[in-house]
C-alpha cells in the first residue's frame, strides 16, 4: 500500500515523536523513509537581521542536516531504508513539492497543536500541507510536557 513515507522534520521534540510512528509506518509496508529537512526562508527573514541571513542559512543547513541524520539512524536501526535532504523555501510548500517529485505514497509529520492567537499569526505546516495534498497525512501531536 505504501512504498514511499515522506517524514518532514524540523528537528523539533514533536518531530522526534512523530518519528516513531514514520519508522513504523515504514517498516510495517516496507517502505523507504524520505526524510526532509526544510531551512524555512520566514524563519531565515526572522532571524538574519541579528546574525545575518548567510550566518542564519548555514546555521539552519547544520540543524537539517543533524536533524534528518539523527531519524535516518533510528530508521536504519528498524531496517527501514531512508533517503534524507535538506531544501530550502516554504517548509509548508517544499513538502508538498517534494512528496510529489519522490513519488510519495504518504506524509506522516508532527504538529505543534497551536490554537487561538498562535494558530491565526503562526499558521500551521501541517494544516496547510493537509489542505493542499491528496495524500494520507498522518499527524502527530506535541508530546505532552
């Protein structure tokens, strides 16, 4: 049913968590694990007025790396082939395109769980990658605290 699991991570705990369920996912199917890094162009604008904006991309290139590397290796452990990437744009967006260049079968992402006035200024990647996709998203909350 499924042979292609995209993961996106942002390295986050919620990430962490929602890895889990992407590993067993793929492991229950057979599947190969894309796990895709986003280096965010908002969170680059945010930050670079302090650090610079080639500090800040650079600094977010290392935090993907790592991040996507620590779940290649917790998939690798269960047998699970995995692919990794880091890109570079609108995470929300850059989801929804790589899942359509890999072929992806499935999404399976964390979510922050924002509500009222975060929800309506933050917006939330996962809600806009289930609106713009035809794909099963499976979403994952923040672990409680």
């Amino acid at each position: 049913m499924y042979d292609t699991i995209l993961f996106p991570t942002d390295g986050s705990e919620t990430a962490k968590a929602a890895a889990d369920h992407g590993v067993d996912l793929a492991s229950r199917h057979d599947a190969t694990l894309h796990v895709l890094y986003v280096v965010d162009h908002e969170r680059v604008t945010q930050m670079a007025p302090d650090l610079g904006s080639d500090h800040v991309k650079d600094t977010l290139q290392e935090e993907g790396q790592r991040a996507t590397s620590e779940i290649a290796d917790m998939a690798s452990a269960e047998g699970v082939d995995t692919t990794t990437s880091v890109r570079e744009g609108s995470a929300a967006e850059m989801t929804l395109s790589y899942a359509e260049d890999v072929g992806a079968d499935a999404i399976v992402m964390g979510t922050n769980g924002r509500s009222g006035m975060d929800r309506l200024l933050m917006g939330s990647t996962a809600e806009r990658v289930i609106q713009n996709t035809e794909l099963p998203v499976m979403t994952v909350k923040r672990p409680d605290e």
